[in-house]
C-alpha cells in the first residue's frame, strides 16, 4: 500500500446514477472496466440498505448512505455510496452524514500532495415526479449549503451527483447589474467573461424545475 499518491498521475472522479447497485452489475464486464479507470467512484440510487454485502474488485467502500425503507415499498429509494482504489484508501476518509441524501469524503492534502484538504460530496435528489422525493426540497440544499459553509474553511470542495435539476441555460453565477452598483473608475477591474452553457434541457426555455431553481441558487451564492 502507498503511503503517497504520485503527483505524476491525474486523480480520476466519477460519478454514476446506477438505479439499483446488484451484484449482477457489480459482476458485468463493461461496469468493471469502466470503473477501473478511476480512482473514486461515487453511486447514487444503489437501493440498498446501509451496510450492503456487495464488493467491488479493487476497491474499498469508504462511505455509505441510505433512506429508511417505507413499509409497504418494495425496495429501497435512493442511497449513495462511494468506493475509492485500494491504492489510494490510506488517503480518504468518510466524514459522519447527517442527511441521507448527501455523503462526504476527505481526500487528504499530505497523501495526495496538495495545498489544502478536498472535502468531496455526493448527493442523490429524487426526481420532482417521483413518490420519493422529498417533501421540503429546499431542507436538502440548505444542508448541503451549511456543509459547504463548514467544510470551505478546512479545505477545497467539490460536488458531484444527480440533482435531477433542469436548469435550461439561465446563468449559474451572479449577473452583474449596473444599474444597482454605483459607476466606478476601477484600473484593476477585470469584467466577467461569460461562458456558454450546454445543458441538455437547453432546447425547452420554459422547463426550470424547483431542484434547477435551487441548484442555480446554491451556484450562484458560491
């Protein structure tokens, strides 16, 4: 086991909506090959209880989340879970989760040669449509936002999950409006370079749901 991640290698992250992490598809040859080329690899909506029997060749489940089961399902809803390379696990650890829909990890800075700490999130938001979604959508941003709040001060952050958030193209950062900011001569002053976006839903201007709404404001305050 290494003790310190080579600098001369990229660290790989993904992100997979696996609707139902089976042993069957832990075991399919394209699945295996296509997680092997990451290091972290986080699921969300693996259905399955907190302390899940499944293991994967070459890695390590380092975080796990899960939603109480309502008695008359017939399975789980949601649930996360992020697995790390056996050569990396002495740099990852999982931090406590208070909400079922969102899992953090620590990469630390020392193993992995960097300047700070990264604190990597995964969140799981069920569709707006959906007997599953949560009753107060804009509870599960406000706890990921006091996270962030927290874990900014102690490191970098990064964010990585399936919102089912439909945001078209409306802006994700703060639009500035000239007519409420006093005119000033600044040299320094560098303006906003605006970068394109290209979204999926982009071709429907009218479909912005409340999750796209509050991702956009959580985007937008950070």
């Amino acid at each position: 086991m290494s003790k310190h991640f080579s600098s001369h290698y990229s660290l790989k992250t993904a992100m997979w909506n696996i609707e139902g992490l089976t042993t069957d598809k832990s075991q399919d040859p394209y699945f295996l090959e296509t997680i092997s080329k990451f290091h972290i690899v986080s699921f969300v909506e693996t259905w399955s209880n907190s302390d899940p029997k499944l293991s994967l060749p070459e890695f390590n489940l380092i975080s796990s989340s899960s939603r109480k089961k309502h008695k008359k399902a017939r399975r789980h809803s949601g649930g996360i879970n992020i697995f790390v390379k056996k050569s990396i696990n002495n740099g990852v650890k999982s931090i406590h989760n208070d909400h079922s829909d969102i899992a953090w990890v620590i990469l630390d800075h020392t193993f992995f040669n960097l300047k700070r700490d990264i604190y990597l999130a995964a969140v799981y938001v069920s569709p707006e449509n959906s007997s599953c979604n949560v009753p107060d959508l804009n509870s599960v941003y406000a706890h990921l936002l006091s996270d962030i709040e927290k874990y900014c001060k102690l490191g970098d952050i990064m964010v990585q999950g399936d919102f089912n958030a439909h945001t078209n193209t409306s802006p994700d950062y703060v639009l500035f409006d000239e007519s409420k900011q006093p005119y000033v001569v600044d040299n320094y002053y560098v303006e906003d370079s605006i970068m394109p976006r290209n979204n999926l839903d982009k071709n429907n201007p009218k479909r912005i749901n409340n999750s796209g709404r509050c991702l956009l404001d959580q985007t937008q305050t950070y």
